[in-house]
C-alpha cells in the first residue's frame, strides 16, 4: 500500500480535475481549427505527434527531469535557471502567459496540500507550471521518468479533450487519437533523458503561427 501511494499521487498530479486552469488553454488548436488546418482525427494525430517527439521530447520533459533534480537538492537557484531556459523556450506571448497563470495556481495548491518548503519555493515555483509539478513529483517519491510520463501524458489528453471540442470530434476518435500517440511516450521519455544540456531547444513554427493569431482571433472559447 505504502509502494502504491506515488503512483496514486501522480494519479492525482495529471489529473484533469486539478483546478489549474488547463481545460482553458488550447495551445493554438482552436486558430488551426478555424484556418482549417485541423479537420480531421488524422490532423489532430500528426499535429500533436509532431509537438510530441520535437517540443517534448526535446524541451519540456528534459527540463522537467532537471527540474525535478533541482527540487530534490532544494536548490532553487538552479530551478529559477531551468524555469528561465523553459519561458525562453516559449515562442509566443500566450505560450508564456499560460506557462505563468497555471504555475500560480499550481504553487498555491502546493500550498493547500501543505507539501514541505512550498512556502517558501513559492516565488520561484509560480513562474512555472513544469516547475511545480516537479516539485510535486520530488516531494512525493514519485521516480522521475514516471514523473515525465505523466506530464507527457496530461499534456496528451489535455490537448485531444480540447479538439473533440474544436474540430469536433467523437469522443471514440479522441480515445482512439490517445491510444495511438500514449504509444509514442516510451521513446520519447528515452529521448528526454537522453538529452544532453546544448542539446535542448527546439522550435514548433505551426504552433507558433497557430498560437500567435489565436491572440487577435475574432471569436474564441479557449485563452490560449
């Protein structure tokens, strides 16, 4: 029961329920949507898949995992450098905006769940929102690539939830969307941690384009 509880708190982690904010953010899907660039469950597919072996693999899930490292050694002065390296990462306003707002809400529920020096990491954990969920991986055991498969995984079924609003698609082409690309994690995981410092960068030009006219989109539903 006691070897069960990190996997049921990062159960709790990617949870959609968790009241962060990520059900408002499409990153870009509701503009692709509209210019017609996602109509199908195969766009959906190769636009998310895409984002997953480039931007995952390649910048959030290697910072994540040193993210994590830095909580653990609670040095937060190396955390508010992986937090800088990610924003910098960012290519658009409203990439870096949501990065920001859920990081709030996610430090002040570290708050809530009373997790050990959140008080204190709070400056610095509220700039980021990969960087508080390590902090909440670190602070529940929970082993880092387990840690990274799950912030993969909430990304992934954020994301899919988000089209079967937007394009729309049927909740079984969703599941069947998820299933396919959930296929791809293992490997990406093994890119991640892989992935050496001067390697970690990488560019998304379609989302970006996609993210940056979502900003001036006529009408919308989602912030981002």
């Amino acid at each position: 029961m006691i070897t069960d509880l990190p996997l049921l708190r990062l159960m709790q982690l990617v949870s959609p329920s968790l009241p962060i904010g990520g059900f408002t953010y499409s990153q870009g899907i509701e503009w692709a949507v509209e210019a017609g660039w996602l109509t199908t469950a195969a766009d959906l597919d190769a636009w998310l898949a895409d984002q997953l072996q480039s931007s995952l693999a390649r910048v959030d899930l290697p910072l994540l995992v040193r993210m994590q490292t830095a909580a653990e050694a609670r040095d937060p002065r190396a955390m508010g450098s992986l937090i800088d390296r990610l924003i910098a990462a960012r290519e658009t306003m409203e990439l870096r905006l949501e990065e920001g707002n859920r990081g709030r809400a996610l430090a002040d529920l570290l708050l809530a769940w009373e997790l050990a020096g959140a008080r204190e990491w709070r400056p610095v954990l509220a700039r980021s929102q990969a960087a508080g969920f390590a902090f909440a991986a670190a602070a529940w055991g929970i082993a880092p690539r387990r840690a990274a498969a799950g912030y993969a995984w909430a990304w992934l079924e954020g994301l899919v939830l988000t089209a079967v609003k937007c394009v729309p698609l049927g909740q079984t082409q969703g599941q069947q969307v998820l299933l396919r690309l959930a296929g791809l994690i293992p490997a990406v995981l093994d890119e991640a941690q892989a992935c050496p410092d001067d390697a970690i960068g990488a560019s998304c030009p379609a989302l970006a384009i996609a993210s940056s006219a979502h900003e001036t989109q006529y009408t919308r539903l989602f912030r981002s």
